[in-house]
C-alpha cells in the first residue's frame, strides 16, 4: 500500500492514519462490528483486529467478542473523546444552573469531568477567582483566563482520562481547601453515585473531604445506573443537578430520599 501525499506530509504512517480514522469512527458509532470495520477500510480481519488492539492499549475502545466499543460499561469508563461527544447541551443546561452557585473570589475545584469542562467555558465573567483542577482540559481553558488564579494538581498522567490521578494527586487536594466542588461520576441511582474506576473514585472522594460545599452534576444519561465501585451517597453532596431529560419519577425518588436535587430547564 503506497503512502498518500498527505500522510506523507504529516509524516504519519497509513496504519497510524488508519487507526486514527477507526477511532473516529467508533468514537462517533459509539460500537462497531471488526468485520464491518474492515470492509470500511479495506483490510484483513487480521489488520483491523491488530488495529483495535493498538487502540484498546491506548485506551480509546474496549474490543469484545467480535467488536469493539467506546461506551462505558460497569467496569470500564469510556474515553474522554468519547465523553466529549456525549450529551452536550444537557451538560451545558448544567454548566448554566452550576455557574449560578459561583461568585468572585471563591476558590472553584473541578475534577476530571466533561460537565465540569463545561463550567470551566463559563468562568471569564466571573473574577477574580481561584480554579483548582487535575483536568488537563480544564488547565489548557483556564490558564488563558485573566483574573483567574490557576492551581494544577499533579500526579500521573492518565491518557484515557486527560487528568492527573494517583497518590501525588490525592496528597495535593489535601492541602488545600476550596469553597466549592463541582463533580460528576459515571452512574447514579436513587441513592448513591457510583464510578467504574478506583483511581478516579479515590480522588473524587478526596476532593468531595476538602470542598465545603459539594456539587454533582449529572445528565440525565447517567440516572439509573450503577458501577463497580460506590463513590458516595447522594445525601453526601449539598447539591445534585439534573437536566431536564431527567424524568419526574427519578427525580420525585431522589427528594423521597433526601436528596436536595436542582432539574434545569434545557
């Protein structure tokens, strides 16, 4: 197979390009079928199967029995391109209600969430204030925001997630202490918000003891789900914000439980 002119001048190999074209595909599919994806492409199964597992290394998909996904699942929390694509003016129907709670001088901690990205795109108008974040995204937003004071949480680096997580990042939140904590997770029920992942639940369980005020933001995608591991009880956050997509039973059972929960209008 010749190289094309532009894969030349981009200095990328065709397998390079081909999986980049894959992972845009599946990524927008939300799954695809291998067989599929190699009549798309026009390989061997072989090829495509060596593609998906070059990719699920890299953590944008998770091949199953004769496929592959971008979706999240109980155990596995989907790629951050992915989430990106996902529910986006519901998340910034949540953005709005969230950017509602904020005032200049607070001190704003954001984690790893493309809801709270979208809180992040709010905050020019909002100055002087501080934004505490280990969302690479968020970073790369804020820093060229001026009048707003930027504190970076370190840690190791997580492709699939774009953020900072592990023991370094963990030790970093409790040193400070923020105003309020904008959070979002993966599954939520009538009762507890839920995560497939522990690395990403030990820090939003850290930043949740450091906030005086704790806030999730949940579309209404993630109602009625679960995941491996239990984050919190919802009654652990002051605030729950929901869209409109959310139905009135759901929303009727978290107040029969509780839970101070805020539906926007989308």
């Amino acid at each position: 197979m010749s190289r094309s002119d532009d894969e030349l001048s981009a200095g990328r190999s065709p397998r390079t390009t081909r999986q980049g074209q894959i992972a845009d595909h599946v990524l927008r599919e939300g799954s695809e079928s291998a067989n599929h994806l190699a009549e798309l492409f026009g390989v061997s199964l072989m090829t495509i199967h060596r593609d998906l597992d070059e990719l699920e290394r890299q953590g944008v998909v998770r091949k199953f029995r004769g496929g592959v996904s971008a979706q999240p699942s109980s155990v596995f929390e989907s790629n951050v391109a992915f989430r990106l694509r996902t529910a986006k003016s519901e998340k910034e129907s949540i953005a709005r209600h969230a950017r509602s709670m904020i005032e200049p001088g607070m001190a704003v901690m954001l984690d790893d969430s493309t809801t709270t990205l979208e809180v992040a795109h709010l905050l020019p108008d909002l100055s002087p204030l501080t934004v505490i974040t280990n969302f690479l995204e968020v970073i790369k937003s804020v820093s060229r925001m001026p009048g707003v004071r930027l504190i970076s949480l370190g840690g190791e680096y997580y492709p699939t997630h774009d953020s900072f997580l592990g023991v370094p990042c963990i030790e970093a939140i409790e040193s400070l202490r923020a105003d309020i904590l904008f959070t979002s997770t993966s599954a939520v029920s009538t009762t507890d918000a839920f995560h497939q992942e522990q690395e990403i639940v030990l820090v939003k369980r850290a930043m949740m003891r450091c906030a005086r005020r704790k806030v999730l933001l949940v579309d209404h995608t993630k109602l009625g789900g679960s995941a491996l591991h239990q984050l919190a009880p919802l009654t652990d956050f002051d605030d729950v914000v929901v869209d409109g997509g959310a139905s009135e039973e759901f929303v009727r059972k978290l107040r029969d439980h509780h839970v101070n929960v805020h539906v926007t209008e989308n």
